[in-house]
C-alpha cells in the first residue's frame, strides 16, 4: 500500500484522513443528539458537550492536515464518466470541505464569548483545558464583538449541522455507492481496498 496517492487510487494517508473525519463526524453527532435526546442530568449534558467541542476541535484538525495533503498530492485520475459528473463531483467535494471547516469555527464562535467571560471552558477529551481566545481581534478585524457573532455563528452552525451537512454526506455516499454497485467502476475502491 503506497503512502502518497497515484495515479489509480488514494494514498494511505489520504484514506486514513478520509476515515477518520467521517468517524469524527459521526461521533461528533452522536454526542450532540445524545445531549438532546437522552442525557438527563446537568453533568451528563456537560460531558456531552464536552465530547462534541473535543471532536469538533479535532475535526478542523484532521480537515486541515487532509486540505495541505490533498494540496500537495495529486488526485488519482478520475473513472470514465460525463464532464457533469466530474463538475458535480469536484463542486460537492468543494462544498464538503468547506463545511467541515465552517462546522467546528461557527461551534466555537457561537460559544466564544462564554469561555472568554470565565464562565465556561472546553476540556478537550476530559484530559486538558484548551483556553479561549480572548484576544483574537475580531473586533478589530470585523468592527464586531465576540458577543454580536455568538448568534449567526449560532444560526449557521444549527443550519449548516442539521440539514446542509446530512445533504452532503448523503449525496457523498449514495455517489460512492452509485459508482460501486451502478457503474461497477473503481470509485470506492480508490479511498478503501485495493482491487
């Protein structure tokens, strides 16, 4: 198994930075609808929410270090198909990343103002602190305080997390699944097994 993508499929990297987003992903909405349809006391609400900043904060992470890869390896050719499938393919892929980056910035700016008050703060993984960023400058860059973006940060996080995110992934994996099972082509296999 290479390392780096070819020309016929993706790297070990690149799978492994693929993979683990979308377990990310998947645990970062199950501790959220955890909080929202069983968790019962107050330290449980808490520990769910601690998991979905901790996942979160991961996530732009791993999306990061998955962007700089995807810079600079090349992308294995793409199977056969029409050229409005290939526009399709890159614009959702485009729209993808940038939602897993919006995700995780619009979480933490809907909260920024709590933690930077004191009052709160997120425990990455129960193990450490992470502080707040009191003085990131948005006020000084935007004309506005932590306070006035707290709700669109809010708004579009919500919007973005509980129906613009779902489309996605879904329409993501119903085209891996089309090209596996419809045009029996290599697609899936690129980012999983070898053939």
């Amino acid at each position: 198994m290479q390392i780096k993508n070819t020309d016929k499929s993706y790297g070990t990297i690149a799978k492994w930075l693929h993979w683990t987003t979308a377990i990310l992903l998947l645990a970062c909405y199950l501790s959220i609808y955890y909080r929202n349809w069983f968790a019962e006391s107050d330290p449980e609400k808490w520990a769910a929410n601690q998991i979905h900043f901790s996942v979160g904060i991961t996530i732009l992470v791993i999306v990061t270090l998955r962007i700089i890869w995807r810079l600079l390896n090349p992308l294995p050719i793409p199977e056969p198909g029409s050229l409005i499938e290939h526009v399709c393919a890159r614009v959702m892929h485009f729209i993808l990343y940038i939602s897993i980056v919006v995700m995780p910035v619009t979480g933490y700016l809907s909260i920024a103002s709590y933690l930077s008050s004191g009052r709160g703060v997120i425990e990455y993984f129960f193990l450490f602190d992470i502080e707040a960023f009191k003085n990131i400058g948005v006020s000084n860059l935007l004309g506005i305080t932590l306070e006035q973006l707290e709700e669109p940060a809010e708004l579009i996080h919500y919007v973005l997390g509980e129906w613009i995110l779902w489309v996605l992934i879904s329409g993501h994996m119903l085209a891996a699944l089309y090209h596996h099972f419809i045009k029996k082509d290599n697609t899936l296999y690129k980012m999983t097994f070898d053939k």
